[in-house]
C-alpha cells in the first residue's frame, strides 16, 4: 500500500489516511495476507526488488513513477482513487463523489442556503477536480451560483485556505454557507468566519468532508461528510487479492457510498410564513 511519502504532510495523522492504512491492514490479515504501508518516494531500486504481490497505490498523480515500475514487474495493482488520466489504470475503487455532494449540497438548502461556495485546493490528484465537477453539477441543475475560491494546498495550507474564505466572504453579496474538502478545512473556515464577526450557523453555515471526530466538540460542531475510508479500504484489498489470484468476473471499477453527519453548524433559521426563528 503507498502513500504520499515525497510530500512534506504526516499522512499518518490525518484521520482519512490513518483509517484507509488500518482497515487495509486488517482486511488483508482477515484475509491470510501481510499488508505493508509504504511511501511511494521509495527509490526504483526499491519498488523493482521489493518481495511483493501486489499494491495498493493511494490518490495516484499525474507524474507518478510507481504505475511503470509495478508495470515493469508484472505486479498487479489497484488504486485507491480514480487514476488522474484514462490510460494509468483501469482498477480502482473510489468514493461516489456525486452522491456525497448531492447529500451535502441538498442539506444546506433544506436549511435555507442559497449561495453556497467550495474552498477548493489546486492539488495534481484527481480529488479536488471530481469535487469541484459534482459542485459545479449540482448547481447548475438548481440554478445556483458556483461561489469557488482556489488555493494553494502547500506549503502552508491552513492559511492559504482561511485567506481564501476571507476572499469568498468579502464577496457582496457573500456566501451563506462554506464548504471545505480537507480534514481541517472545517476549522480553517470557522477561523476565517469569527475574523469576519459572522456567526455559525446564524450568518454562515459550515460544512466540510472529513473523518475528523473532533468535529462533534466544536463550537460549533461542524457537519461533516465521511469518505467511508474503511469501506475503502476493505474494497481495495478484496479487489487486489481478487487479480493476485487471477479471477476475471470481477467488477474493477467500484465506488463507495459517503455519509452525511450533520450537526449544529447547518442548522439555518427555521422558516415559518414569511418570517424566520
């Protein structure tokens, strides 16, 4: 199973990836197999000599050299995440990116949202793109406004988001709701609201996708919506042993279905006649 190794982030510390690693872990030990987590920095040398059957390859980029020396080997290899070009892979179980947003996005507006905008990051994955296209969807078959503020995830992404929050709250009219795509993208809008003076949920709702438990003790607590790592994880392993052992009738591309926990931070104004509560 690799990682992100080559980028300065403790992946091993964000809730999302500390999961997916552990649930990989004992979906292979439920199934008779040793699972290794191991950073795709490794050299060529390692990749090409390292005893393996077959890999877990986590968010592959663009410029990723791991595909070609799996290739190289013959060693079979699914990934965790849509491959970001049509050709890298065609095994790969992923997170149903469109129903996850429709559940978060459908949310908002039973609450009384109108002008809803993504903190959105510029990353080489194909995460924040498939977000930003099921955003972008959404709101064109409701006929609301794409509100989208881009950033740069490092080397300084917490303030390289709360800076593009404050872009998006500074725009007249301003956003009625937030919607961040990191773990700690929950905390950084929150942040960037108390700056503004506005107040969660009575000015702005807030809402981000993350496994981060600390969501729930907030002030507010943030409503979040889960990527489900351990049903990942799980589908990844039965997938991957599937092609160790050569079984065809198999389906290679499967997704996962997100959570929606919502909490105090999208709880809008209840509507009553033409006034509110």
């Amino acid at each position: 199973m690799t990682a992100y190794g080559d980028l300065p982030v403790p992946y091993t510390e964000i809730p999302y990836y500390a999961q997916l690693a552990l649930g990989a872990i004992s979906a292979a030990h439920e199934r008779g197999y040793l699972l290794m987590v191991m950073p795709s920095l490794l050299s060529p040398w390692m990749w090409l000599n390292t005893p393996m059957d077959g890999v877990i390859h986590v968010d592959p980029r663009a410029d990723d050299p791991v595909r070609s020396l799996l290739r190289e080997r013959g060693v079979p290899m699914v990934c965790d995440g849509r491959p970001p070009q049509p050709h890298w892979g065609d095994v790969w179980v992923d997170i149903d990116y469109d129903a996850g947003l429709r559940l978060l996005l459908d949310h908002l507006t039973e609450a009384g949202a109108r002008r809803i905008a993504l903190s959105q990051p510029l990353h080489d994955n194909e995460y924040p793109h498939l977000i930003g296209r099921a955003y972008a969807s959404w709101c064109a078959e409701h006929d609301l406004p794409t509100l989208v503020e881009e950033y740069a995830s490092l080397p300084d992404y917490f303030t390289a988001e709360r800076d593009a929050v404050s872009r998006l709250l500074n725009r007249d009219p301003r956003p009625d709701a937030v919607i961040g795509i990191y773990s700690d993208s929950g905390h950084n809008i929150l942040a960037a609201a108390r700056h503004h003076g506005l107040r969660v949920p009575q000015d702005l709702l807030v809402a981000c996708i993350s496994e981060d438990p600390d969501y729930a003790a907030t002030t507010p607590p943030v409503t979040t919506l889960s990527l489900r790592p351990d049903r990942v994880s799980d589908e990844a392993v039965d997938l991957l042993i599937a092609l160790i052992n050569a079984r065809t009738c198999v389906d290679r591309h499967r997704l996962v279905q997100p959570v929606l926990a919502p909490r105090r931070s999208t709880r809008g104004p209840v509507r009553r006649g033409n006034g509110t509560l």
